[in-house]
C-alpha cells in the first residue's frame, strides 16, 4: 500500500481492478484495519466503523472478546504447540464439550484448521463409511476452495475453469425467493430423488448443505426440505452432512444448529470460522459407527487440536453460554427483520428480507416482478455506507444480497443505526 505526503496511507486513491492475482478486495475504495473491539473495527486513521459482516461470519463473540483472549493468551504461555502425539487436556476437554452441545450419537469430534479442511474430511469419511462416491450438494451453495470441496460449490464464480472433481450433482436450489416452487420443500426435494436415479447408480456417498446459505446470500432452504432430502438420502445409501461453519453456535437466533430449523438429525456436522472467533480453527463431528472407517489408517493433522485453539475454542462455548448469546442474537435479529421489513416497504429496490437471529439477507432488485438483480446498486449501497462507517457483506451469485452478520455482542442501538444508514444510502441512489 502506498503512504501519502503526510504519512497517511493513500488507500482511497484508485484502485485498478477489484481483482488482482492474490488479492480479493471487498470495497472499490479498500479499508484498512487495524483494530477491534466486540462489534468495532478502527482503521489506521484511528476511525471507527460498525461491523455488521464480522470478518464473513468469523467473530462470534466480539473482535478481541477480552475472555477469549485472556484464554488464548494464558495457554499461549503455558505450551503453545506439540500436535496430538501427545495428550493434552485442552483438546479432550474441548471435544468433550463440543460434543456435549449435539444431539443424538455426534459424538466423535476431529479438530482441524478451516471449513474447507472440515468439509474434505465429511466428503472422505462419507465417502469411506458408505462405500459409494456421488455426492448430492446443491445449486448455490459454498463449501470451500480446497480441491476437494470446489466440485461442491453451486456457482461459477468460486469454481476455477479446471476439472471439479466427479461425483457431485447439483439438485436445484430449494430457494422460497427465487425457486419455481416457492417455499414448498418438498416439491424441490423431488428432485434429489430424480438426480439420485438418473446421475448416479443408485447409491450415494452423501449429500451436504447448510441450512441458511451463506455465501449463497443468507438464504434459507425451503420449508420441509431438508426431511425429505435426508430420507431419500439415506435410503439411497448415503450419510447426511450439515456445514454449520456460517450457522453454528446460536446466530440463528432461535437454535444452537441451523439444522434444527428444519428438525432433522445429521450423521455428519462441519464447523468453523465462529467456532473460534477469528482462531484458525474447525471440526468434524460424527458418530463412532462413522468414524470407525477412517481407524483403519493414520490421521493425522499438524495443527488440528492445537492447545491454543482449543482453549480459545473453549473460552467461545463458554462465552455463548454465560452471555446467553442465542438469546440475544433472537431478540436483536428480530427487530433488524421488522426494521428491514420497513425499509423494504420504502425502497422498492429491496426485493426480500429474509434469514435468522443474526443470519439475515437483504436482496436488492431493479424490478419486483422480473426480480433481475440490482447488482452495481448493491455495490453503491456497500460502498456508501462503508463511509458513513457502517461495514456489510455482500453476497449471492450476483452480488447483489447485503449479508447482515455481525458479531453477535450486536446491539439493538447497533442495529438502529445500521438501518438508517442503509436508508440514506438506498436514498442517495
Ligand atoms: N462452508 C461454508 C458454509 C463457508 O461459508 C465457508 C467459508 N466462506 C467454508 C465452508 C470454507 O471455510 P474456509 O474458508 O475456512 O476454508
């Protein structure tokens, strides 16, 4: 980054692309952070602005929440690093704790380092348990950028142009905006069982999905899909994944998972980013009958249970539980929805409002009936609130869903203010 005459750095100068070789930009005009603090962020100028996208859904708890870091730090102290040849109590009590917050037998847990990782493992241990290889994800949907998990995104603008992978079968996205079937699930589950019979051979490794997309642009799968979706599924052979790295840990406000929304029972579960407020840090969760297909070979991962990150990991159950952070983040979802909702009835733009708790999307359209999407217009919107200091994400294949996912210490005040800035900016379009 260049530095100006008066020492200040020059980010506000042009910036030639969004899209240089190793370097994705969120706003036209880049931020630069230097600081944090619950839901703050400070740039090098000392400015404060409003997180409303928590590093894409990564801080849980709050940037710097001084419990985890007090945790971090003391482990840090004690013995940082061994990898799991040996015992630590930190990562058994930390698994036992994570496992403790699922239902049914998810009772074995393996830690690694990111969603993507999480995710390879799923698609591996589903893979090895079943026997089969297809998987069924859907349209839409994000997995992660490793290899492995790239033929399971649902939208060409994550995939490389190289071979994705075979095996994956993308079922029609059960989108209540946008899908030809409404909000009525199983009408789209009808076609799981038609790729099931036509694109594999009868059998399948699995099927993965969140239950609130998120990358996908905070988008809820319809009603009584994932039930259905999940019978066919495993009467098809296969195992059951829920990716709960955007859903997880109370955001949605009304559960800890995102799939009790639609009251289902995965045999798999994938977690990361707010699992350990911004620590590189995910997991796999299974039952014993599952992960007894990997004990016939090594596993082995150089960080995955680390003593830092599972103290830290540790030091976020705890904080969700004390702070009663689900709680919070239903009370304060709902009046952001009910605020939005009244924005939308103001600013024809706003096509739908929709997700959960602290999970919410806002689609902006040029049209309310041809639904075509308000792309640039989003972009405007990002940026101008961006300096009226107030950040958001963005998301959708289009670009043109505003994510609402801020760190979950988001206040109703917070919350005010960030509706009346999107107002004034939607009005300055
Ligand atoms: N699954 C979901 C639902 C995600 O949102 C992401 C990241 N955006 C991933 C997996 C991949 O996580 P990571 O970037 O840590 O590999």
């Amino acid at each position: 980054q260049r530095r100006g005459r008066a020492g200040q750095s020059d980010n506000l100068a042009d910036v030639p692309s969004r899209s240089h070789a190793a370097l994705f930009l969120h706003f036209k005009r880049p931020v630069m952070i230097t600081e944090g603090k619950m839901q703050y962020l400070y740039d090098e100028r000392g400015r404060r602005y409003l997180d409303a996208f928590a590093g894409i859904v990564t801080v849980s708890v709050g940037h710097c929440h001084p419990v985890v870091n007090e945790a971090i730090i003391r482990q840090t102290q004690l013995l940082q690093h061994t990898t799991t040849i040996y015992l630590n109590h930190q990562v058994a009590e930390y698994a036992k704790e994570l496992a403790d917050r699922m239902p049914g037998n998810l009772k074995v847990v393996y830690f690694v380092n990111s969603g993507s990782e999480a995710n390879d493992m799923a698609l591996m241990l589903a893979r090895l348990y079943t026997g089969n290889w297809d998987v069924v994800c859907l349209r839409n949907a994000y997995h992660g950028m490793s290899i492995g998990t790239m033929g399971t995104c649902g939208q060409h603008t994550w995939k490389q142009p190289m071979p994705q992978g075979f095996g994956y079968h993308h079922a029609l996205n059960p989108d209540p905006y946008r899908g030809a079937f409404g909000d009525d699930g199983p009408r789209y589950a009808a076609d799981v069982a038609d790729l099931i019979s036509s694109a594999t051979p009868g059998k399948v490794a699995g099927f993965v999905a969140e239950t609130i997309q998120g990358v996908g642009g905070a988008q809820p799968l319809a009603t009584g899909y994932l039930p259905a979706v999940y019978k066919m599924v495993r009467e098809a052979g296969g195992v059951c994944i829920a990716d709960e790295v955007q859903t997880g840990f109370g955001r949605t406000g009304s559960h800890y998972w995102g799939f009790q929304h639609q009251g289902v029972l995965p045999d798999i579960v994938t977690m990361a980013k707010g699992i350990g407020n911004g620590l590189p840090l995910a997991a796999v969760v299974t039952t014993p009958e599952i992960a007894a297909a990997m004990a016939g070979r090594l596993h082995f991962n150089t960080y995955g249970g680390n003593p830092v990150c599972s103290a830290g990991g540790r030091a976020v159950l705890r904080v969700v539980d004390q702070e009663q952070r689900q709680a919070h983040c239903a009370q304060i979802g709902a009046h952001l929805l009910t605020r939005l909702r009244a924005l939308a009835a103001k600013h024809d733009i706003i096509g739908d409002v929709r997700g959960s708790g602290l999970m919410l999307g806002v689609e902006m359209v040029k049209d309310r009936t041809t639904k075509e999407a308000a792309k640039a217009e989003t972009a405007t919107v990002m940026e101008s609130m961006k300096d009226m200091g107030v950040l958001m994400g963005k998301g959708g294949l289009h670009g043109n869903v505003f994510r609402i996912k801020p760190p979950m210490c988001f206040s109703r005040q917070d919350a005010d203010f960030l509706v009346d800035v999107m107002d004034t900016a939607l009005a300055r379009l």
